[in-house]
C-alpha cells in the first residue's frame, strides 16, 4: 500500500478517492442534520457539477499517464 502512494499516480488517485468519501459524508450529515434544506434541483446540480469536476480530474490523471509520467 505504500509503495501506491509513493508514485505521484496513487497519490492522485488516493486524493480523487478521499475527495468522493468528503462529498459524500457532507451530503449525508447535511441531509440528516437539515432534511428539507435542499431542493431536488439543487441537489442534482451540486451533484452534476461534483461529478463533471471529479470526471475532468480523473480524465487529468490519465493524460498525465498517457504522456508517459510516473507509472502506477
């Protein structure tokens, strides 16, 4: 597990994914904490603009792979 996070990939790759479980256990406190807080659109564009950013920066991850950078 160490050696993963030493190239410069798994350390993207363990950001991308610590990034995902902060959303997520944000959306979840703040649904239980304040359940008719958010509305249905505005959830679904927090969502979509959440999972476009994750996407582009996955989409970074693999460039940088293609252009021949540190392999995982």
């Amino acid at each position: 597990m160490r050696s993963f996070f030493e190239s410069d990939l798994g350390f993207y790759y363990g950001v991308g994914v610590f990034i995902i479980g902060v959303f997520v256990v944000g959306m979840a406190t703040f649904a239980v904490l304040n359940p008719g807080g958010v509305g249905t659109v505005e959830l679904v564009g927090l969502s979509g603009g959440f999972f476009l950013f994750m996407l582009v920066y996955f989409i970074a991850i693999s460039i940088q792979r293609l252009e021949g950078g540190d392999s995982v």
